[in-house]
C-alpha cells in the first residue's frame, strides 16, 4: 500500500500546480491548493521514512508497471526520505511567508496566478530528484528545476532580475549541458542510466573511462551545489530575487546537487577514489566563500558568500569516505537546509522594515523591533557554531569524523573500497573549517551590531569610514521602510526558527537516523537489492 505513496510525491504538487494555474485570480484557492499539497508531500514522506527505517532498506517503485532497468523506476530510502521531509517543511514555510508578502503587497513581488503553479513544478522538481532511480529522470527533475526557478527568479520583471536570471539560466544550462553529455556517455558505454545496475556495470568499464564519467558528473552536480571554483554565478544570482524565491533557492537548489554527489560517490562509482579531490576542494570552498563574505555590506550578498562557504563542510565529509563522516553530512545538511532558508526569510523582514539590507543604511532596528532581533540572532548565531546550536554540533561531528579518519577508520567504517586522503590534509581542512566558523561568526555578528545596535543617529559617520572597506551590492535597492510586518510573514519565520531549535533538541535522534541511513549507504549492493531484489540483470 505504501508504494502507491511513492510516486505521489511528484504527481500531487504537478497536479497542484495545473490546478492552481486552472484557479486563474482566485488567490484564496491557488493558496490553499499549495499549503494541502505541500503539507501531504511531508506527511507521505514521514510515513515511508517510517517504513524505510523499520525495515533497514527502502522502497522502489517501477512506473507504467515496466520492470527496471527498462522503466522509470523511484526508489525511496532512508536518505531521499529525510530529504523530502526537510525540503517540504522548507517549502510550506517559505509558502505562508510569500502568501503573507503577498497580500502586504497586493502581490507586486510574487504575482499569485503565476507565483504558485511555479512555486509548486519546483517543488515537483525537488522531491524527483530525490527519488530519482535513473541518472535520465535526474536530470528531467533538473531541468524542471531550472524551468521553474528562472520565472522565479526574476518575478517583478525588473532589469536587475532579469540580469541575474540570464547569468543563473546560462550557467544552468552548461551544467545541464555537461550533465546530459555525461549521460549520454554513461548509456553508449554501459547501455543503461538505471542507477543500481550502473554500480555494477561501470565497474567492469577501464579506469580511464570510469574517470572521465565520473568527473563529467561531478563538474556538472558541482556547479549545482556551488563548489569552489564552480560557485562564481551564485552571489550574484540569488540576492536579486524576492525574499521568499531566495530562501527556497538558497536553502534547497543547491543541496540538490550535494545529494547528487553522494548518490555518485556511494551508489554509482562506489569503487571510485576521489577523497583527495574531495578534501582540497572541500578546503577551498570553506575558505574562499567566507573571504568573500567578510568584504560585504549587504546581507543578501554576505549571506550568499556564506552559503558557498558552508558547503564546503558538506564536501569535507563526503570526502571523509566514512560512515561518521557521511552521517554528520546528511546532519548537518538538514541543518544548513533550515538554518539558510529562515536567515534569508529574516532578511527580508529587515529589508521590510528597515528600507535596505546594507549596514551603511540600517541602525536602531533592535529597538524599533525586538522580536527581528531575536528572530535573527539565533539562527545567525547557529549558522556561526555557537554552542549548543545544531551548527555547532554539526561542525564538531564533522570535526570528529575528520579526525578519526586521520587516525586511519578501520575498513568496516569506510563507504565501498574509498580510503581518507592524507591525514595532513584532512587536518588542514579542519583547521580551515573551524577557522570559517569563527569568521563566520564575527561576519553575522558585525551586521547584528551594527544593524540592531548601532543608533541611527550614527549611520552617517559610520558610511563615511566603512564605505571604502566593504562592497555594496550591485545597484543595490532601496525599499520603502514600513513599520508593520504581516502576522503571516512573522509568524512563518518565526515557526522555522522553533525548527532550527528543534534540530538542536533533537540532536541525538536525529544523528542516530543520518547515522542509520549513512550504513545504508556503506556498500552499493543495499541500494542494488533495493531496486533489483532478486539480483541485478
């Protein structure tokens, strides 16, 4: 019965949408159509991690009754579960904010015929990608992503937008490109993109070979994510959209793409030995993102170097080749999914109420708006490390991983046949992380000082030193300041905050789960009985 579930979680937001795109300006029943979908795409997705976690394996669902290889076939385990949870909570919290936005606005920012039916395909987008059995039905969840998130992007029509989505769409389109030729390549080579029976098959292919598919895949999942140095299009793309459409961009599009890269490195090249390539560039992330972030005025920008920065955590314990260091991954994943997206809906309550998102332009907020406050200090100080956050524990996970990979992790604790890269680099890049999370730190607490703290009355003294150490966005907005913030929009931001505490209060269940899922991942073959009980054909 519950694999009659599975599929739903496309077919219900694609249904939505064409319904929401049917309602026309009825924007009462567009909402409510996206809140339903939204909130039965998490509910289904908790009971199959239900089932998935009891029974130790998943589930896997041929469409058209054609049998794998030679159908689409949806595999849910533990991680593509956790995966959809955490993306729908995103999403129907990201929904009720744009919802509140929008009836502030009279939906100026995010019209309502064309905001949901959008809203809802890049939804569908994700939940396929996470599901995905085949390396093909990857890239069409992909491609609807790219679909989507473009007129997301650049609602409002302004030159800016319009600017930043040509930049996105075309660096899209070249890891689109990248990714459909390492398909088509995969396919000539082995005959099929099912991605259980790839385990098996591209094994048998020449290493040079193997080489060549995988780092094809891994350039075209990197520019995704925003790996060093595939990252350059996001500071500049992200900040320019409206709030809502940024969180969700920056909270979820780019962990599309790390979730790609372990399927990758776990499921389809799990004799494949790329740690090396993982730490150093996991390193440069972490270290060139947050450089960028510390030059910043403007917290849209500041925020977006940041989230470069971080992802290089991700990479570090996926380069890590162990079974800790992918558990305290999926972790910290999550908590960056939740941590991101409620900074970015923050932001906007600030450029709402204070007029801009600079500090050379905000002072005082903390007395104007006690409640922004509080409602940005904690997930800053999270996204910083501070204890006991789930950034903090995170972090000290990853850490811990790294360490005992230094130490040599005995062979049962490693995924497939992959070994740890040098102790000295892993060490290095431990030290580069705990250093990013300090700065980090001082980056997010510069700005909450300074944007709540700082008096008005020296904003002007402050611009006049500052204004030649710092970089402004690129014409860079200026909003109408309003006194008022919708119940919804505070409300909505303030649920995702209680989120991320509950990440923290729930910290051990939570690691035990990413740990369970993480031995799901140790060994190709789990994924392989998964789709092919009786053996890979």
């Amino acid at each position: 019965m519950t694999d009659a579930l599975v599929p739903l979680m496309v077919l219900l937001p694609l249904l939505g949408a064409a319904l929401a795109l049917m309602l026309g300006r009825r924007q009462r029943a567009q909402m409510a159509v996206s809140t339903v979908v939204l909130a039965a795409v998490a509910a289904i997705a908790a009971v199959l991690l239900a089932q998935v976690d009891a029974s130790g394996s998943g589930v896997a669902v041929a469409i058209g009754a054609w049998p794998p290889p030679f159908g689409i076939v949806l595999v849910v385990d533990r991680l593509s579960a956790i995966m959809i949870i955490i993306s729908a909570l995103m999403l129907l919290g990201v929904l009720v904010y744009a919802v509140g936005q929008g009836i502030a606005d009279q939906h100026r920012e995010t019209p309502v015929s064309i905001f949901h039916p959008t809203y809802l395909i890049l939804s569908a987008g994700v939940f396929n990608a996470f599901i995905a059995g085949d390396l093909f039905n990857l890239y069409v969840g992909f491609e609807i992503l790219l679909s989507a998130s473009y007129v997301l992007l650049t609602l409002g029509g302004t030159g800016e937008r319009i600017r930043a989505g040509v930049t996105y769409i075309i660096v899209s389109l070249v890891s689109s490109l990248f990714f459909l030729s390492a398909v088509a390549l995969v396919y000539g080579a082995t005959g099929t993109v099912n991605i259980a029976q790839l385990s098996v098959r591209l094994a048998e292919l020449p290493l040079d070979v193997q080489l060549i598919l995988h780092l094809l895949l891994l350039i075209a999942f990197g520019i995704k994510a925003a790996v060093f140095p595939l990252s350059f299009w996001l500071p500049d793309s992200y900040p320019t959209a409206p709030a809502p459409v940024t969180a969700v961009f920056a909270g979820l599009l780019t962990k599309v793409g790390v979730y790609a890269i372990i399927r990758t490195e776990t499921v389809i090249f799990p004799e494949s030995d790329l740690s090396t390539l993982f730490l150093v560039i996991g390193g440069l992330t972490l270290a060139v993102g947050i450089l960028g972030a510390l030059t910043q005025a403007d917290i849209k920008r500041l925020l977006s170097f940041t989230l470069v920065s971080h992802i290089g955590y991700m990479i570090f314990g996926i380069g890590l080749a162990s079974i800790v260091g992918l558990a305290a991954t999926i972790y910290y994943v999550i908590h960056h999914i939740s941590v991101q997206t409620t900074l970015f809906l923050t932001t906007g309550l600030i450029e709402r109420f204070g007029g801009s998102t600079s500090i050379t332009r905000l002072g005082g907020l903390r007395r104007a708006s006690p409640m922004l406050a509080v409602l940005f200090f904690v997930p800053a100080m999270n996204l910083g490390g501070i204890p006991p956050f789930s950034g903090f524990l995170g972090k000290v996970g990853l850490f811990v991983a790294g360490a005992d990979a230094a130490g040599g992790p005995p062979a049962s604790e490693t995924l497939g046949t992959s070994s740890p890269g040098p102790d000295w680099l892993i060490w290095t890049v431990i030290g580069i992380g705990a250093a990013t999370s300090l700065v980090t730190l001082y980056a997010l607490t510069r700005f909450w000082n300074l944007a709540f703290w700082r008096p008005k009355s020296e904003l002007e003294g402050y611009r006049s030193r500052i204004i030649d150490s710092v970089q402004e966005a690129p014409a860079g907005a200026t909003v109408v300041a309003t006194r008022t913030t919708p119940v919804l929009m505070l409300a909505a931001t303030a649920a995702l905050v209680a989120l991320t505490i509950a990440l923290t209060v729930f910290a051990g269940p939570l690691f035990e789960l990413s740990g369970r899922a993480a031995e799901n991942l140790r060994d190709a073959s789990v994924y392989v009985s998964i789709v092919f009980p009786g053996g890979v054909r």
